[in-house]
C-alpha cells in the first residue's frame, strides 16, 4: 500500500491502515497571526494543521514526532519484502499459528 498525503488529499492505495487527522484549516494570514498559540497546539495535541493560501499551495503543520511517525509508516508501505513479511505474520496470528512465548519470555518482554 502506498499513501499519498498533501495538504487538499489523502489517498490510500490497497487496505487502509493509518489515517491522517486534520485539526482544522486556517488561513495564512490567521497562523501568521496566531503563530505561537497554533503551534503550542499542534505540538500538545499531535494533529496537523492544515493553512490555506488564496494562490492554492496549502501547507501542513505537524510536530516533529508526527512527521517522523508519518515518514517511517511511508517508508513500510513501500517495503514491498517488508510488507509481505507484516502479512504473513498476521494471517498465522489470525490463525493462532505463530509463535507463542513461554511465560519466561513473556515476563521478559514485559518486564515483570
């Protein structure tokens, strides 16, 4: 699957398994504006803002985490060995046919 994101569209191509929230759409010339507040906001809530321009040319705002979030979910779509690796591990998890931890392994894995 390949996702497509710009400020007027979202497309997914195949399943869709993330969906990209926007907060809302502000001018430029209200982010200009209300540059520190907006940005606090983007920040502390984790969801993009989208800021329109009257020429067209939308941007998005988005904390950092968001965007390396959004990059490293971009770079597994288009890992195609990747990809069908994630696949088979579900289909034998929907089978209960994968691999099952001892209780050691899982107290280890959980830190208990």
């Amino acid at each position: 699957m390949i996702c497509f994101v710009n400020a007027n569209l979202l497309k997914l191509y195949g399943d869709a398994i993330h969906v990209v929230n926007i907060m809302g759409t502000i001018s430029v010339n209200q982010f200009r504006d209300n540059l520190k507040t907006l940005v606090v906001e983007v920040v502390s809530t984790h969801e993009p803002l989208k800021v329109s321009r009257r020429a067209g040319d939308d941007f998005i705002v988005m904390n950092a985490e968001g965007w390396e979030r959004e990059q490293e979910i971009l770079y597994i779509l288009q890992n195609n060995n990747l990809m069908r690796k994630m696949s088979k591990s579900l289909t034998t998890h929907s089978s209960n046919a994968g691999h099952k931890p001892t209780d050691e392994q899982m107290n280890e894995i959980t830190g208990i």
